[in-house]
C-alpha cells in the first residue's frame, strides 16, 4: 500500500511521537497534520520493555509496556521501513512510498543493557540502541534508565581513609600484619565500619530518591582484609566473598524497611570472584561478577585460559594460564544462589586503545551462555575516552547493543549491516577482509584486555595484510566523512607497527611524530586508559612496545 501524504500521531509519550514524525517526516516527506493517517503510540506504567506494532491500512498502533518502551518500539518501527541507526554521527533514513501490513513484537533478553563506551552514551543513540545504560544521556522525558548510584567502587567513599585512618586504623583491612592506609579494602567484620556505611548507604538514598540501586562494592584493587575474624568467614566459605557478601547482607538488611524498592549492589571481582560456600546474597542484594581475567578471543564457555596478576591501576597483567577455577565456574556457582546476577565485561584493549580487539562473533556466545544462566543485566566496558576511538570502536558498539537485546541476532549479517551503511559499499569488500583476517589470527591465540603490541596474534604480515584490505577501501571510497572513518580505523594498524619498531629504527621519532598530527586531526585524545596524550607519545618514543609508561600522567575525569 501507498505511505499515507499525511500522518496524524497521538499517545502518551511525547519524545516518542516527536521521533516518530521527525524520522517519518525525513523518510516520507508526509505532513503531520490531526486528519492524516493515525499513529497511536501507548505507553503502560510498568518497569517492563516489551513493545508490539501493528500496520494496517486503517492505523498503525505501537503498544509497549512502558514510556521507555514506547521509544523502543518507534525505532523498530522506523527500522523495518529500512531506517538505520549505526552510530551517534550516522543515522541513515532511506526514502519510502509504499509500506506494507504488519505485526511483530519484541523484549530484550536482559532487563539491564549497559554499554561504558563514549561512543553510546548520547541519549537519543543509546535509545536507538535499546539501551538503558546507566551513565547515558537519556533524561526522564525520553524514558529514563536504569538508576544507579555510584555503580562501581565505593569502599573508600563510604569510609575514606584520609577521615578515619589515623583515628581509628581498625576500619580498614589488615595486610601482611598491618593495617593498610592506601590501596585498602575495609575490615569487614568491624561494627563500627557497618554502621558508617549503613549511615552513608541510607544518606544517599534519603537525598537521591530518582535511583534504586546504590552500590556497596570493594576498591578497585587487592588487599582484602586478613584479620582473624574476617579470615573466619572467608576460611568458612572457601572464599574471599565470604566476609564481603555477609556485610552486604547486613547493609541490605538495615536499609529494607525504610527503602524496600531499593537494592544495595555489590561485585564479585579479583580476590571475590568466587562464589561462598554457604552464605546466600539477599533478595535485595545484585551480584556483579567480572569477567576481567578472562581470554577474549575463545567463548568463555570453551576457554579455560585466564590472565593472572593483574594491576588495575597500571593496565597491566601477567600472561595466561591454564585456570582450575574457570570464569565459567563461578558464573554458574553465582547463578545457582544470587537472586539478582549482573555481568561486567570487558571488551576493548585497555593498556592500548587503539590496538586491534578482534573477537567478534565471541561476544555474542559470551552473551548467550549469560542469557542461558538467567544473568538478568549485563554491562559491557569498552573505551569510554572523551575523544573519538579507533579499532572499529562503533561497530563493536553497534553489534553489543543489537546482541544485548537479542542474543540470537546473526551476528554476520548485524557486521555486513553495518560496514555498508557505515563505512560505504564501495569500501565493504576491504573492511570485511580487514576484519576476518584479525579475527581469524586471534582465534589461534589467547587475548587480553592489557595484551601489549608484541602479542602473538599481531604478526607483522598479518598486520601488513588487514591495513592493505583498509587502504584499498579508503582508494575505493569518495565520501569525505567515509573516508575519516576509516583512516580513523588504519590508525590501530599504525599504532602497532611503529610501537614495534627498535628504538634505533631510522626516522623512527619523526613517524610518531607525523601519526601524533594525525591522532589530532582525527580528534583521538587516549592511547592508554586514563592516561595524558602527550605522556603517551612519549611513551611510544622512549619504550618499545609502550612497557615504559609509569611516568605518563593520570587523567581524572567523570562521565
């Protein structure tokens, strides 16, 4: 049937009636007038996602369970007219003049879809995404999202050591017989360490009423308490998240009465990984397991491989090993006990952003074994740099958004998708190329998230072949905007190459010099996490392969 001249759409979410004409305005060129062709959008008040559309020549009706919803549904709706939303600076709204009957529904496989990359976290995009990330954008008219407060680490601010540790070095977590000042945990089994976070964990709810899930959850480093009522606890439970969960517990407890929708979150991480023995976490109490050990270039179902040694704070790790208590152990130990399982993944380079990451069809068997242990919300951490990134950042954030509402999406197709919409059809042959060749050599290896230029599965050939596949799609490609994109994405192959280099390589420095100008003018600010530019060029100039960067400054930033 002909797409109606004139569309008339009412409901009861405004940001999703406005999107609905503003795309179908774009696409169609028809008025919206209160005669025309009638869209109904109708948003229920309830917590759920699910959304059903329905076409026909009469009216076209979207029904969701929610206003976020209501947004959700607009969007497939616009989709199955052939609109494309691939990334934050490419929305693509192709012209129609017919459309057909129809009806389909549809809910996401994780009621919390968390993407901890820049390139997601405008409002309007994450939305398109279906997300409901919790450091988005997305402001109440548009739907909301899910509400944390301080959903990482908040040892230290619930009982800093610069205000408690001279007066009372008890509070925190003793260490080879010392209490520790810096990088310590707190002395879990302490009375009066509950009673400040319980103070603290209640002031914040009391002040912050628009959020439901507050975080209790140890520092982002080791130095777990070894005091010898802690040490029972953990000893009882095999298991460092002994003395932990028994805590969490007992802050659950103290805030249910006064806030009985709220859940206190906590994370099973490094040293609390493993899941207790007997205690059960409450049932207002999420367990965040992360994944952070774990090979990224094998399913975690089918890789026994883990990291060791891992030092946050300087994006460093020792190599891998064969692991006796697998990731997989735990997921399924956490899921047989936690009312409420979320996932933190990781899925970029951390030490080296700009550094290949090529485990694509990994991520969406990672999400379907969680999917299958009934995790119910997943955030996946990525490059969350101020600038722009490179290592295919947005087709990463495109395929994890799209699999983290459907687990089951063809992940081939979401790629082809992607690429032709994004980087052209002229360039789809050399970026396909580009990406298999990466994908198929980390197959063959082990990868990490603090994996350095001289990883195995970056052979020098390799390398050489993949940016050939890139150059001759960039030749092949006219579009200024296009063409930035992908010299964006040769910047990784850059990168590795010259990080390679001996230090006595001639005209070594000038190269690095000549690829900083070009970090700049392609607006790429980070190289290692949280870590200056500058110092990080000066890096690549003083260290081979980037080892020597203790001296680069720390950058401090909120999202």
């Amino acid at each position: 049937m002909l797409f109606p001249k004139t569309l008339s759409i009412s409901g009861n979410m405004p940001f999703a009636q406005n999107e609905l004409a503003r795309c179908l305005a774009a696409m169609s060129g028809a008025e919206i007038r209160p005669d025309g062709y009638p869209f109904a959008i109708l948003a229920d008040q309830t917590e759920g996602e699910g959304y059903r559309v329905e076409v026909t020549e009469q009216r076209t009706v979207i029904q969701a369970d929610s206003p976020r919803a209501a947004v959700y549904g607009v969007y497939g709706l616009l989709e199955r007219l052939g609109a494309q939303f691939l990334a934050e600076d490419c929305e693509i709204l192709p012209q129609i003049t017919d459309w057909e009957p129809m009806c389909f529904s549809s809910r996401p496989n994780f009621a919390y879809r968390d993407l901890y990359w820049r390139g997601a976290l405008d409002g309007r995009f994450a939305l398109q995404c279906r997300l409901n990330s919790a450091r988005a954008d997305i402001a109440p008219e548009m739907g909301g999202k899910v509400s944390f407060y301080r959903y990482s680490h908040t040892f230290e601010e619930l009982v800093p050591p610069e205000k408690w540790f001279d007066s009372h070095p008890e509070y925190f977590s003793l260490v080879n017989g010392k209490r520790r000042r810096e990088h310590s945990q707190l002395c879990l089994t302490n009375p009066d360490v509950l009673e400040l976070c319980i103070e603290g964990v209640c002031r914040w709810m009391r002040e912050h009423p628009e959020c439901r899930i507050f975080s209790v959850a140890q520092n982002d480093w080791y130095g777990y308490c070894e005091c010898e009522h802690c040490q029972a606890i953990d000893r009882r439970e095999e298991s460092h998240a002994g003395a932990l969960l028994a805590f969490v517990n007992a802050v659950a407890d103290a805030v249910r009465d006064e806030f009985p929708d709220n859940r206190i979150h906590t994370f099973a991480y490094l040293y609390s990984r493993k899941a207790p023995r007997f205690l059960r976490p409450r049932e207002n109490v999420i367990v965040r397991l992360c994944s952070i050990e774990c090979c990224q270039s094998h399913p975690m179902g089918a890789c026994r491989q883990a990291i060791d040694g891992i030092d946050v704070e300087n994006n460093a790790a020792d190599g891998f090993a064969l692991s006796g208590q697998a990731f997989t152990d735990d997921l399924a130990d956490w899921a047989k006990i936690a009312p409420h399982l979320y996932l933190w993944d990781y899925t970029t380079n951390f030490s080296n952003y700009l550094q290949p990451f090529p485990n694509w069809h990994v991520m969406g068997e990672n999400l379907r074994l969680f999917r299958r242990l009934g995790v119910e919300g997943v955030l996946e951490q990525g490059n969350y740099s101020p600038g722009k990134t490179s290592a295919f950042a947005p087709l990463r954030i495109y395929l994890l958004s799209r699999l983290l509402w459907n687990a089951d999406a063809d992940t081939d197709e979401l790629i082809r998708t992607f690429v032709r919409g994004y980087y052209g059809p002229e360039a789809e042959t050399g970026v396909l190329q580009c990406l298999s060749l990466m994908e198929g050599a980390a197959s063959q290896n082990h990868m990490g998230i603090y994996d350095m230029p001289d990883a195995p599965y970056l052979e020098e050939t390799l390398l050489i072949r993949a940016d050939a596949a890139l150059a001759d799609a960039l030749r092949r490609t006219a579009d200024p905007i296009r063409r930035e994109r992908l010299e964006r994405e040769r910047l990784s192959f850059e990168y590795v190459q010259l990080a390679r280099l001996s230090l006595d390589a001639p005209g070594r420095n000038e190269r690095i010099d000549a690829f900083a100008e070009r970090l700049s003018r392609l607006g790429v600010t980070e190289l290692f996490e949280r870590r200056e530019l500058a110092g990080s060029l000066r890096c690549m100039k003083e260290s081979r392969f980037t080892r020597q960067r203790d001296d680069v400054p720390y950058r401090c930033y909120r999202l």
